[in-house]
C-alpha cells in the first residue's frame, strides 16, 4: 500500500505539471480568459505542492520512519531530489511547446 501511494504521489505530480505547461501555453486575449488561466494555474499548483510534500513523506515512511538524523536526510534529500526533477521536467515540457 505504501509503494502504490508514493506512486499515486509521483503520478499527481507528473499531472500537475503536464496542466500545468499546457494551460501556460494558451493565448489569452481578454482579461477574463487572462483570470481563468491564473486561476486554473493556481488550482493546479495546489495538487504540485501537495505532491512535494507527499512524496518525501512517504519515502520516509518506506524506509522505517526513522527518527534520528538518518530519517532527516532521507526526507531532506528525497525533497531536494523531487523539486530538482520538477524543476527539469517542467523545463523540457516548456521546450517542448514552444
């Protein structure tokens, strides 16, 4: 159950972001096209950051729920890792459309 979480996890997150680049690439051209693009973005990126955090979370759980210092580091470079590769993928999908 727990790897089928961390992947529903990494799947919001690849969603979010595919949305995310799709909707950024629509011409908007009256100001309430304008607002319901900003809005659709911001209903996006409340799944995205829901997903960096969930994501380290639950590779924390995976691995024990260590408490000690181990444990941070997992969570810490896990979140490092996940913003890192949003980050990129977010940046090749942006390529990609324009």
């Amino acid at each position: 159950m727990k790897y089928i979480l961390l992947g529903a996890g990494v799947i919001v997150l690849l969603f979010s972001l595919r949305n995310l680049t799709l909707i950024e690439q629509r011409d908007n051209h009256s100001i309430t096209q304008e607002i319901r693009q900003n809005v659709r973005l911001l209903l996006y990126g409340i799944p995205l950051i829901g997903a960096l955090a969930f994501i380290p979370y639950q590779v924390w759980v995976i691995t024990g729920k260590s408490e000690d210092w181990d444990g941070m580091f997992i969570m810490g470079g896990t979140a490092i890792t996940a913003i890192i590769l949003s980050y990129f993928i977010y940046y090749k999908r942006k390529l990609k459309f324009n």
